[in-house]
C-alpha cells in the first residue's frame, strides 16, 4: 500500500466535507478527500437527492465537484501533488 503524506484528510464527500477539502485546497495545504460512495454530494447527490433548503443542490454541486476535479488534475493553485 502507498503511503500518502497530506496536511487535511477530509472523511466524507458531502456538502460539509467537500466545502471543507475545497477551503483546506485554496489555503494551500495538501488535502485527501475520502469517500466511501461512487458521487460526491451526501445526501444531495444523484443518489440520494435530499435538497438544502435555500440552494439549488445541481448547481452547488456541480461547482464544488468541477473545483475538486480540476484541483485534483492539478490545474489550481493548491492543488494535490499525487507523484
């Protein structure tokens, strides 16, 4: 098993972990996001689709997910380095 070194290991991929990895990302620590589902979103996610009163669940999630992704594929400052 591969050992990973990281600042913020982040334990759920819904709304309060997500917004938390992204935060942790943008202040430039190393973050893992650790998820046992197949989408991102808790329980506003395709699976489960309990909405947050006052938010529109598609469009918040659909901003966090394109930030965690892109960051992943290293195109944000902050990003992971994975090598």
């Amino acid at each position: 098993m591969d050992k990973l070194t990281t600042d913020v290991c982040v334990v759920g991929g819904g709304m309060a972990g997500l917004a938390a990895a992204v935060t942790a990302s943008r202040q430039g620590a190393r973050v893992v996001l650790v998820q046992d589902r197949p989408v991102l979103g808790g329980n506003v996610s395709s699976e489960v689709r309990i909405h947050i009163t006052g938010a529109d669940p598609r469009q918040v999630r659909e901003a966090h997910a394109a930030e965690v992704q892109q960051r992943l594929q290293g195109g944000a400052e902050g990003a992971a380095d994975f090598e």
